[in-house]
C-alpha cells in the first residue's frame, strides 16, 4: 500500500474557517465524520474507522497556530491582536539577540533599523521579542484630544487621529504628556493603549514587582502597592498575549487573546466510493502544553527570581517549580512537585530551590544546604536545638555568599556562608 506524505504545504495550511471551539466536534463510537480536504469546515459524511483504513492512499501532518480568548479559538486572519511588540520603540532578535529600532509596525511584520550597521530590514513579529527595558510607545485607542493641559477644563490643542504611536515625556495623574506634530500636550490615559497594559512584571525602585492591574498612572502590584509609571524602568511582557485594541472587531475591546502553539492534527487520506479521495483525522488534535507566566499568576505565586543580567530568564514556585528562558514559556521542573519555598536565580548556571542547588542551568539539582552542618551552626551560635529547619528566604551577597532565612519552629534566623562552602554564620536581621 502506497502512503503518500504531504509535508511543506499542509504543515502551513491556513484554515479558512470561523471562530471555533476545539471541543465541539463529537464522534459517534461506530463511525468517524470523514472531509474533502484538511481544511473543511463541515464533514462531507461519515464512515465506519474499519472501511477508511481499507481505503487509506495517504497520510498528512497538518498544524496551524490559532487565537485563544474565552476558550474560542480564532484563525489569525479572523482578529487582529495588538502585542507588546507593536508598541516597542526596540525589539530584540530572538535568535541573535540583536536589538533593533523600531521604525514601522503592521500586524505581522516590523520594519526595524540596525543602527551598528546602519541597515533597515523587515522581521516577522515572531522573529522578534519586546526589549524588558524599553517602555514604548503609547497609542490612541480612537480620534483624542490634544489638551493644554491635565486639568478639567483645559482647552484643546488638535485631535490625534485612531492608531497614532506617541512618546510620553511624562505621566501626571491620568494624563500622558506627549508630542504631536508641533505641539506639546496632554492625552487621556484612559483612550491609550500602553506596553504596562502587558506587563506582567515591572522593574522600579531596583527590584521586580508583580502586576495585578494599570490604573492610570499607578501600576498597581500583587502586594498592592503603587508604583507611578514615571518610576518603572523595565517591564516583562510576553509575547503570547495580545490585546484587542478596536471596536471593529469580533472580540470586545481591551480583550485578551493568547496565541497557541501549534496545533497539530494527525490526518489519513482514503479513497471512498461516490465520495472520491476523502480526510478523516488519525487521532484527536494534539496541542502541545506550554505553561505562560499568565497562567501561573492565576495561582498564588510564593516566591520569584530573575537572572540578574538578563529578566527574560526567571525561576517561579507555585505549587510547583518553573523556570523560563525567554519570559514566555516556563517548563516545570518534575522533581519539585507542589513546591512553594524559596527560589533564588544566581547567574546562567547557578540556581536555588529550598535546600537544593543546580550548578548546570536547572537540567539537575542537588542537596546543597546540609541540614546538619545548619543544625550545629544555629546549636552552637545560639545555644538550642531547633525543632524544624525551613528555608524560608534565598538571598545571594556580592560577591560569594549566600543568605538564608530559616524557620527553626521557634523562631526565624538569619544565617550566612560563603557561596560554595557551609560554613554558616548567624547575622544581623
């Protein structure tokens, strides 16, 4: 029997169809629904799975990447999503880790500038990641005022038109000051669209915070503290979430979509009496499971690290530990099953989880607090025997040390050893 496998084409099929749900098709137990082509939105009957596998002529891989909102998903030619990426001023190459100047944007592609070269080029927006340190570009939800000023009342300077991409000098209460043209003024907060509208962590005050909301000018973080915009000087966006930035379109304004990896169906090809070649799917659709920082920052997250040279890499626990290396996509480490302590991220090779260290990137990890070792420090040091030790916080000192906080059942102690030794030592809180 001749099987035929359809490879290039088929792995780029675009299906022209509507907004679906994944879940929707059912099958009866003696017979499966069977399609013209791979891209069919409507079965053309159906068989039983014994007479198709007598017929079979040929077999296929097809995969897709759709939009995700409201467990619908959406071709990508059905919505147009606004991402971080649009509104970076310099992107990143994800591959060479160029960086760029952002000249042009359209929906799939940026026109960006090599400045070391002086060389304008285009990059798909897959091509590219949002730079963690460059806060972007605002841009006009609808037709706005350019006002003179923040205050009720101000008079208007000129309208700035749907889609304009403007610099914010600064944010003063729930204004922008901007520049348009000729002018200087003020724009509405509330009819912009912003790069903090992605973030899901902000760098101010030198340390990373966790988003839970913008409100105007005030990031607002998971401890419910307020940050001004005007302090944030990096932000973490990732790239698989998009915002639907227009009322002309199927999904309600300010919605959020993720885009899927792709998903892969597993199609035979047989030859049917009166119904010529058909399609009919091999197995149910495969989609490859990713964990987003978006889904993690559903559950409580207990304690969160980033590489100190580089805020794409970052290690997270949440029942569980995850760890990332480009801010998007975090793979959970199997050995730490249900894990909420500490976690503290070194340098490329050197992480911490609890009583545990990875001197090769996180692929391994080994018992490196010795507990007996800590036990006589803190016996000898402070005259008891603690009941339990719990690490409770992870901290690394310039240039070779390391910090730990434990819980002994009694009371909580600091204690201190050089990085690669266990010499522990009490310190000052």
């Amino acid at each position: 029997m001749l099987f035929v496998i359809l490879s290039s084409i088929l792995l780029n099929l675009n299906p022209a169809f509507a907004a679906i749900s994944p879940d929707s098709e059912t099958k009866s137990a003696l017979e499966v629904p069977f399609y013209k082509s791979t891209s069919s939105l409507f079965p053309s009957g159906s068989t039983t799975i014994e007479n198709l596998k007598k017929q079979v002529v040929g077999s296929a891989q097809a995969s897709a990447q759709y939009y995700k909102w409201n467990k619908i998903y959406f071709g990508r030619d059905e919505i147009k999503p606004l991402f971080a990426t649009h509104l970076s001023r310099h992107v990143i190459d994800a591959k060479t880790t160029v960086r760029y100047k952002v000249i042009d944007t359209n929906i799939n592609t940026l026109q960006l500038f090599n400045v070391e070269k002086k060389l304008i080029l285009k990059k798909s927006i897959s091509e590219v990641i949002a730079d963690a340190y460059d806060t972007g570009f605002v841009m006009a939800l609808k037709d706005i005022y350019l006002k003179t000023s923040f205050r009720d009342g101000a008079s208007v300077l000129t309208t700035i038109p749907q889609g304009t991409r403007l610099v914010v000098d600064q944010y003063v209460k729930d204004y922008a000051r901007v520049k348009y043209q000729n002018y200087d003024g003020y724009v509405n907060l509330s009819e912009l669209i912003t790069k903090f509208d992605f973030a899901t962590f902000v760098f101010a005050k030198n340390t990373w915070h966790q988003v839970r909301a913008r409100n105007f000018d005030k990031i607002i973080t998971s401890k419910n503290e307020s940050i001004s915009l005007n302090d944030v000087k990096g932000l973490l966006t990732p790239d698989s979430k998009g915002i639907i930035a227009s009322n002309s379109q199927k999904i309600p304004l300010w919605s959020q979509v993720e885009t899927t990896k792709n998903r892969i169906t597993l199609w035979n090809q047989s030859k049917l009496k009166d119904y010529g070649n058909v399609w009919w799917k091999a197995v149910k659709d495969v989609e490859q499971v990713y964990y987003h920082i978006d889904e993690l920052l559903k559950k409580d997250v207990s304690s969160v690290s980033f590489h100190p040279q580089n805020p794409l890499k970052g290690i997270l626990s949440s029942d569980g530990v995850y760890i990332t290396e480009d801010g998007e996509n975090w793979r959970k480490l199997q050995q730490f099953e249900n894990f909420n302590g500490p976690v503290h991220y070194f340098n490329d090779l050197l992480l911490f989880v609890g009583n545990f260290r990875s001197t090769d990137g996180g692929k391994s990890f080994d018992n490196y607090i010795q507990i007996d070792k800590l036990a006589s420090a803190i016996e000898y040091q402070f005259g008891f025997v603690p009941k339990k030790l719990q690490v409770r916080k992870i901290e690394t000192k310039v240039p070779f040390r390391i910090k730990i906080e434990i819980e002994t059942g009694t009371r909580k102690i600091k204690m201190e050893s050089p990085l690669f030794a266990q010499d522990w030592k009490a310190v000052k809180s």
